[in-house]
C-alpha cells in the first residue's frame, strides 16, 4: 500500500506537460494516445508497450481492469497489437488491485518485477491518473521504460538494466532512475 505520507504531497501534484520532446536512443515516441500512462519499449527492436487507462464511454475508470496494453508495431507498418497470452502472463502484464474504492487508487506491478510496485491515481489538480512509484526516496511520476536486454533465452533474457523516465514531483524535474535486476 502506499505510504500514508504519500496523501501530504497530493496537492503539490502539478503535473503540467508531462512527456519528453524526443527520445535520445532514435526510438519512436508515441503521441495522441488519449489517456496514455506510459509506455515500454526494449533494446530487442522499436515496438513499443502502451500502458492506458481504460476507461468506460463515461470516462470513469474501469475499476475491473484499470489498465490497458498493447503494442505498437513501430518495426512494421505500426499497427496497433494485442499482447498474447505468454507476453501478459510472464513479461509485461500487470497484477492490480484496489487500494482505495472511493477515490479509485491501485496498486499494480509488472507480472515479471513484483518487487516494484507502482500506482495509479487520479491527480486532484489535473483530474488527470498518473503512474507513480518511488525510487531511491523520490516519487516519480513515470513517463516511459526502457528495457535493455543482451543475451538470454526467450524465457530467461538477461536484462542488463532497466531505466524508468519521468518526473520527480517534489522537485518538479526530469529524471531518470537506473535499475540493475
């Protein structure tokens, strides 16, 4: 659960013009994805993972499945794919659960990182839900991962490093957060 300190930062919470205006290793930036909370992407090739909030024809959240994902295929004609079974249950799924039902907060972490969690809540200055989770003391609000990967099996790929781009809402800077698995 996240920390009860958390709620004393919520009003600091600005989150004005989120995003990177390019991208420094060449990859595609995905724009003008409506709801958009981040996205991945690996060394292996410049397809990327979106992460959306899934929301009903209201807007509201949908407290069953917060969260949507699927691909961009940016190494072919950038068709928008689902995740197969083996991607959502082993690599790049999420496990969620509710943290609160009245302001409609989750927990959630990757199906193949459990020891990171992250959240999703709704911003009370934008209206807006971000992707939060700290890092080395610091709440970041996340913007994209990298994921750089060098040798390995399909099903054990050996994952050099992790980064994790976003904005460190404190400070109201860019940051980048540099995980070694």
């Amino acid at each position: 659960m996240l920390s009860k300190s958390f709620n004393v930062f919520l009003p600091i919470l600005v989150f004005a013009g989120l995003g990177f205006s390019g991208d420094s290793s060449g990859f595609p930036v995905p724009t003008g994805i409506k709801n958009m909370l981040f996205y991945v992407q690996r060394s292996l090739n410049k397809n990327t993972i979106i992460y959306q909030l899934n929301t009903n024809e209201n807007e509201e959240v949908n407290v069953e499945e917060p969260i949507k994902m699927y691909w961009i295929n940016y190494a072919g004609k950038s068709d928008k794919e689902m995740l197969n079974y083996i991607q959502r249950k082993y690599a790049y799924g999420l496990s969620v659960k509710m943290t609160d039902s009245e302001k409609k907060t989750f927990c959630f972490n990757f199906v193949s990182y459990k020891s990171q969690s992250l959240y999703l809540i709704k911003s009370p200055i934008d209206k807006k839900y971000h992707t939060l989770s700290y890092f080395n003391n610091r709440l970041i609000d996340i913007n994209r991962i990298y994921i750089h990967i060098e040798g390995g099996t399909f099903w054990y790929p050996k994952v050099k490093y992790i980064e994790v781009f976003g904005k460190d809402i404190h400070k109201n800077e860019e940051i980048v957060e540099k995980i070694i698995p």
